[in-house]
C-alpha cells in the first residue's frame, strides 16, 4: 500500500528509514492511531488535538503544522482507498547521529501508512478474559510515545496466561489496560480513572463519556480499586480498534454474571449510531 513519508506518498518497498532516527535509537517520538469508517477519519480533531498535546509533552514541533497532518492523512486514506480500517502516523525527532541531547539541525520525520480492519465484532459480542499487571510505566502515560515496552509485555504476559488483555494498576488503583482505557459499572454508575498523567486520554474513553451524559447514565471519573473492578457489575475497554469491548473475566473470576452488561449494551448500540452519525 502507499505510505505517507518524509512528506512523499510512496510504495511501502520504496519507503527507506534511516539507522540513526531517533524513532529507533531512543523511541524518540510519537504517534497516533485514526479509526476510519466509510472512508472518513473518525474523531479526527480530537487525534490530532492529542498529537499536539503529546508533541507539546516531548518538545517535538510539528514543522507541518495540524493542518497539513490533516491533509496528509486524507489523502493517504484516498490514494490507498481505504474504508474501514486505522491509519497509523508516528513522527520522530528526526535523523542524527546518537546522542541523548536534542539534535540541533535534525527535522521531525514523519511516516503513516493504513491498514484494513474490520471492526472487532466477535469480541465486542462475546466480551474478553483480562489478567492484572502493576502498571509499571513512566509518569507521563498521556503523551502517547513510541515507548510501549511496559504495554508490550503485559499485553504478551497477557497472552501467554491464556487471556485477551491485562488490566493496569499502581498500588492497586486501576490505571487502564495496556492498549485501552478501562471502565467499570457498578449500581448503575459508570466509573474510570481520571484523565491526569497516569493514562492516555483515550479518544473512545471521551466519546463513551459523551454518550453517557447524553443517555443520562451517571459517570464518574475517580480512581477505582481492584477490587472494585472485581466487584463490579460490569466491566469494559475502551479503545480506537478496540470500541466498547466488554471484560467478563478478571484473573479468572467472572465480572457480574460472566456476560457483558446491559448498560456495557447500550453504550456500544450508541456508539455504533455515533459512527453512523459522523459519517
Ligand atoms: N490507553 C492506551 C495505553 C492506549 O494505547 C490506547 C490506544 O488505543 C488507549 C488507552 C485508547 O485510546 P483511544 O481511545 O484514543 O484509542
């Protein structure tokens, strides 16, 4: 497919990265992931509003500008035809020989490229087994970095316990899980951690609560225990691949019944109709 690179569309095989990006030598950089559906970018502006933050976070400028990030993705999405699927877009500091210290002549260098998917129907039906890991990350969880080593082996450790994903937390406080944000209902109330330098402001975490205000189901964004996740009536995560899947086991008890929740239900019938709606 055609990748978006160093300001060029190109064939994937024609896309040539060089050895001393700071991409690769320090995970110098950051990225987002766009859902699109019916060939639109979905939530765009809050993607990129969150780029910008995260750009902010690292002292990355974006010589580009939102706008011209914009425009990019369009048109990758367009020259590769893409209507459902994500597009990935990661920009690095740039290009220069090693060293820790910001490089003084070296531009961000910019790489994006699609991706089909179908929407993750089976999982969102049937709901998903979750281990619980210490979420042993950084303090800066809302700049969405290219580090995800701490995300990629809880979700492998995950994997390798026989389970779809694993929850996070500090000191017994739930953070979100290693690719999505976590929620939880208990007694009618929707619960998720506060969105402060501890987890990724997740785009579908503000798109949920949204159509939970707009339902009328009370939420609260406070810090929530373990054993408030095991305790809960029903559970789910929040994502961009991902939507509304709900969690029916944690560590190997059953979350309420072991069967997604009816309000779990609601908000992805919601969200299904908002994806109609944007487009
Ligand atoms: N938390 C983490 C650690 C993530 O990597 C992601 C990315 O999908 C999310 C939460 C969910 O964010 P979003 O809904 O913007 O995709």
């Amino acid at each position: 497919s055609i990748c978006w690179y160093d300001n060029a569309f190109l064939p994937e095989e024609e896309v040539r990265i060089s050895p001393y990006d700071r991409g690769y030598n320090f995970g110098d950089g950051i990225y987002e992931v766009f859902r699109v559906y019916g060939g639109r970018l979905f939530e765009a502006e809050a993607h990129f509003e969150r780029l910008r933050l995260s750009a902010e976070g690292l002292k990355l400028a974006l010589p580009w500008g939102i706008e011209g990030l914009r425009a990019a993705m369009s048109e990758l999405v367009e020259r590769n035809a893409l209507s459902e699927g994500t597009v990935y877009l990661q920009i690095t500091r740039g290009v220069a020989p090693r060293n820790h210290l910001f490089p003084a002549g070296a531009a961000p260098v910019a790489l994006a490229y699609t991706r089909e998917v179908a929407r993750p129907v089976q999982a969102m039906d049937q709901g998903i087994s979750a281990i619980t890991l210490e979420d042993i990350r950084w303090l800066h969880c809302n700049y969405k970095t290219l580090n995800l080593l701490a995300n990629v082996l809880a979700k492998q450790e995950a994997a390798e316990r026989g389970a779809a994903d694993a929850v996070l937390h500090r000191n017994s406080t739930v953070t979100e899980s290693s690719a999505s944000n976590v929620m939880i209902v208990k007694d009618g109330v929707l619960v998720t951690h506060p969105a402060n330098n501890l987890i990724l402001h997740g785009v579908t975490r503000a798109v949920t609560l949204r159509l939970a205000r707009a339902a009328e189901i009370p939420a609260e964004e406070r810090p929530f225990s373990l054993d408030e996740l095991y305790g809960a009536d029903e559970a789910f995560v929040t994502g961009t691949t991902v939507e509304i899947t709900p969690i029916v086991s944690v560590d190997g008890r059953k979350i309420g019944d072991g069967r997604p929740g009816p309000l779990t239900r609601r908000l992805q019938r919601e969200f299904s109709a908002a994806i109609g709606l944007e487009q």
